[in-house]
DNA sequence: CTGAAAGCGCTTACAG
DNA sequence: CTGAAAGCGCTTACAG
C-alpha cells in the first residue's frame, strides 16, 4: 500500500465519519469499555455525585457507565446485576446510602472485579467511604476555633456507623458536658431537639453541631422561631453539603462535604485497575471529607 | 443430535453458568440492547425518575441504560455522545430541566433515533413532557373547589414556557384580580413575594398557587413567620412532588405531580420501537399530571 | 515491512 | 430434521 493510498484511506475514514465497531473490538479484546454502576440510593443525593466523579475518570480511558437504581427487591437486583454481566460490563461499582448496609444483592462471586463506595462490601473487597471521624472533628475544631464552648451535638440514628463514628469525634474534643441527642434524619427531629434543649432549664449552647444538612436546617428554622439568633446566639454546623439544603437555608450553612465527586473517581480509576489485572490493595479506604463555610457559624477567623 | 445428549448439555450449561456473549450477538443483529441517557441535570431531581422509568421499562427487554451527564460544555459533550455511539448504542434518550432549552450538544445528525424528554427536540422528534396547563388547572380547580376565593399565584422566571403555561392556567380560571408574580425558582423568592403581598394594604389571598415546591416551601414558612396558619387562613398548593421538599414542609405540601417515571417509560418504549423500526409518530407528547394532597391546603371535598 | 489468514462467540442460511 | 459453513467487524500472529 502506497503512502498517498494509506493517506486517502485515512481521509476517506474520517469523510464518512468511521467509527471502529466497540462491541466487534470487544469480542477481542474481552473487554466491553462498560463498567455497571449499581445503587440503592433512589433520590440520588449519594450516587450522583459518586456517578459523575467515575464518570469524569473514566471518559478518558473509553469507558462508559451504566447506572441500574435497584430497590430493596433482590430478584429484581439479580435481573439487573444478570443484564450489566451479560454485556459483559468490565467491572462493577456497588453504591448505597451507608457503609453498614449491603445492596440486595449477591456480588461475592461474579466473573468481573467489584468495588463498594458508601456500602458494606464483600471481605476481602475494595471499599470506599468518606472519613466521618475526621469531618466530624473538622466540624467541631471550627466551633471551637470561633470561641464556642457549649457545643451539642443532634445527629440521627446510632444504629448508623457513620453517626457513631461523628459522635466519637465529638464526644473526643468535647468531652460528655452535653448528651449527645441521637434520633431520625427529618427535620422534625431538628426541631424535636431544640424543643428539647431550650424547654429544658439552664445554660444553653452556643454552638450545634448536626449529623446532617436536614437537621441543621430544622435546627437553624427552630432557633429562629424562638428568636435565638444564628450564628450571633449559636452556630450551627451541618453534614453532607448538600447544595439544595445547604444553601437555601437561612443562614445558608456551613457544613462538611464528604467529596463524593473525589470518591466516585478513586472508585472509578480502582475498578479499571483490577479490570486490567494490576494489583490493588483490599480493604476500606476513606477520603477526607473539608469543611464549606458559609454563614451559620459566623466569624470567618484565620484557619 | 439425540434427545438425551441435547438435555445434557443444556443442563452442563446452566450448571456452568453459561451466559451468551451479548457483544457477539451484537454483532450479528447491529444491536447492542443498550441506550444512551443524556442529561444536563445534575441534580437528578428530573433525571432519575425519568430514569427509573426507562429502567423499569427497558429491563423486560433486556436493554441497558448509559447515564451520561454533561454540563453546559458542548465538547465534552461531544465526547460522550461520541463514546455512546462507539458502545453502538440502540438509541439514546436526551432529558433535560426544562422544554424550550436545548441540550448543548447537536443530536441532530446521529445514526441512532434519538427520543427527548424534558428539553426541546429537533423538528420532526419525539419530544415528552408534562402537561402544565393541565397540571396548573388540577392545582387551581382543587383551591377553588375548597372554597377559596382570593388565589394568588407565586412562580418562577416567565422566561420558562412551563411558568407561562401554568400562569396561563392560573388566570384563565382565577383571572386577572391578582397579579401574578414572576421570580426565581429560589425560597428567597419565596420569602420575599409574600413579604411584597402582606406589606401591601388591601384584602389578602386566601390561597396560594406556587411555581414549584421549594417557592411553596418558602411560602408556608414565610406565612407561619407572619402568624398567617398554613392550611386555616392560606392554602397553599405546589408544583413538582419533589419529596424531599414536599414532605418536610411544616404541614406537608399538597403539589402537582408531573408523573416523571410514566414519562420515562414511555420515552423509553419508545426509543425501543424506533429502533425496531416502528413507526413512530413525531411531535410533542405531553403527559397529564395528577394532585397529591398532603396538608397544605386543608380539607379533604369529595373530588 | 506488507498483506492474507485465523479467530473472538455468536446466528443465519444452506447443504446433506 | 441435523450439522457444518459462512460471516458480523475487528485484531493478532504469521507467512511472504
């Protein structure tokens, strides 16, 4: 084949818009460029964020994403889990809500490699999720850096690893002067807890600090209610910076974000990896979480 | 052949574990049983209803979904589509946050049918949404059904053909006597529109037609700051059943439901039937909303 | 260095 | 009715 053929061949590919056949390279190569996104976390707050990090991580490499949102129904997660495997989906990430959760499904013994991010994997699995001890003492340092020194803390559930983990950090800086107030992710807990506290006689605290961004809303629109001030009377800190919470409440809120979008791309560059063999390490990694200050706290001092 | 030899392989085979390699049959058949789900919703509070539906949809078929959402940058883009149509997707499904805005990416040449949902399609596509002024007359009908008589209506920026729609809605049942009051999609708009009608001397409403929920949201808070009693003194109606929105509001909301996962199950029956080469009748779909009732609004008539 | 052949895992059409 | 061959669109290994 002559130079100029070669370069006409060339020409002509691009003219008519040529595109290699991904599902004939393949059959090859055994390797699909797809990798399936599974997740129980229907409204999306966790997975979406998770889903555009991979995303952005993977584009690069060729590799597309399928996204299957499963309920709590395990045939209909097999039916799912049986259709990413038979195209042949070069690995698999597994989703949820909490650590201390598994999908309602059985990933232990599929054909391709899988990992786990904010859910229980496998033993012996790679597994990612964000560090709550550390955001949860960034949370806390930044109220104590501001002078406060009654801080409570109103979080959810304790069945919740990640709120034992927060409460941990907490209570470590603290100490026990406050009861920590465990409950439910609503706002109506929010503003259960301060009812509790403020009905209650004695010194009130000047800072809050709260297991997540729904609760610090309820928390901040109570204080409000009751003419507390914040964040001159009490600041208050939320958990997940959750924009449409975060930012709609009045003050908007500082709060902690758990960098989901960082997350989701360590998952998405670790599946690839085992995809191609490489060696990784098993076991859980956690990604620090920052602090995002807006106005609930007040002050803005050197940091 | 014989009978026995044939049951036997086919039960080694399931013993196995035998999956048909779906890249192969792709192949042969130029399908690859997967669509593309285009989006500029990062929020996924459109998307991933629609998505469930197209799921729920698609699964009985054996189709797959690729989610992709691209920001407002029309290379990168570019990129993902080109990376759908490299995996030979079937078809691809563009959605977006509103109808008369374009993605930003040309769709319009592809060698796949492309169905939109959402946001606004070439001419001659097949482009879903719901139905506004229906949606707006069930919210509006239901106020003055319970006996209201003084209905404002709080919205977002006329700019959207949907605002315009429901406006138009509105006034063609309540009429003229209020105007209606045009803003942002935003609680602070919220706020500040009541703040503009219990500031000004004269009758007040005794119910309000919302935009959407977070502008409702923000209404019933900014009534119960005036001492205004949401559902006794105002009704107040929203628009989208955002849960975690309509829920938490301080009583609950009673809003108009688009039926986003209906929508996605027909978008994707029908980028499945364009695909087999069905015929498909292009134009805009639109789709009827329905009524949730939760608090908002007080007594429960016979409807 | 160039070009033809073999083969990935299927299905379809054809010969026996 | 059964079984072998051809071919989908690529890549890899081999022969010239």
């Amino acid at each position: 084949m002559g130079d100029d053929t070669r370069e006409r061949v060339k020409r002509v590919a691009t003219e008519i818009g040529f595109r290699p056949n991904a599902l004939a390279k393949g059959l090859l190569s055994n390797r699909s460029f797809t990798i399936g996104l599974l997740t129980n976390d229907t409204y999306g707050r966790f997975t979406l964020p998770v889903m555009a990090g991979i995303t952005e991580a993977l584009v690069d490499h060729g590799v597309s994403v399928f996204l299957c949102t499963i309920e709590d129904d395990p045939a209909l997660g097999k039916v799912h889990v049986d259709a990413m495997l038979d195209k042949s989906v070069d690995g698999i990430i597994a989703s949820g809500k909490r650590i201390d959760r598994r999908l309602p499904v059985d990933l232990s013994n599929l054909p391709v490699p899988v990992v786990y991010a904010f859910t229980e994997g496998t033993p012996g699995s790679v597994t990612f999720c964000a560090d709550d001890f550390q955001g949860a003492t960034l949370a806390v340092e930044w109220l104590m850096g501001l002078g406060r020194r009654r801080i409570a803390h109103i979080t959810g559930p304790e069945s919740f690893v990640s709120v034992r983990e927060r409460a941990k950090a907490y209570l470590s800086l603290v100490g026990d002067q406050l009861p920590v107030l465990y409950g439910t992710w609503s706002e109506a807990w929010g503003h259960e807890a301060v009812a509790k506290i403020w009905n209650t006689s004695g010194p009130k605290p000047d800072a809050i600090f709260c297991g997540n961004d729904q609760i610090a809303r309820a928390v901040v629109d109570a204080l409000r209610e009751r003419d507390v001030r914040v964040p001159r009377d009490v600041s208050v800190v939320g958990f997940d910076n959750w924009e449409i919470v975060a930012a709609q409440t009045r003050p908007p809120l500082t709060t902690v974000d758990m960098n989901l979008k960082a997350l989701g791309r360590e998952a998405g560059l670790t599946v690839l990896a085992l995809t191609e063999g490489r060696a990784v390490e098993p076991g859980i990694r956690t990604l620090p979480c920052e602090l995002v200050v807006r106005q609930s706290c007040g002050g803005n001092p050197d940091h």
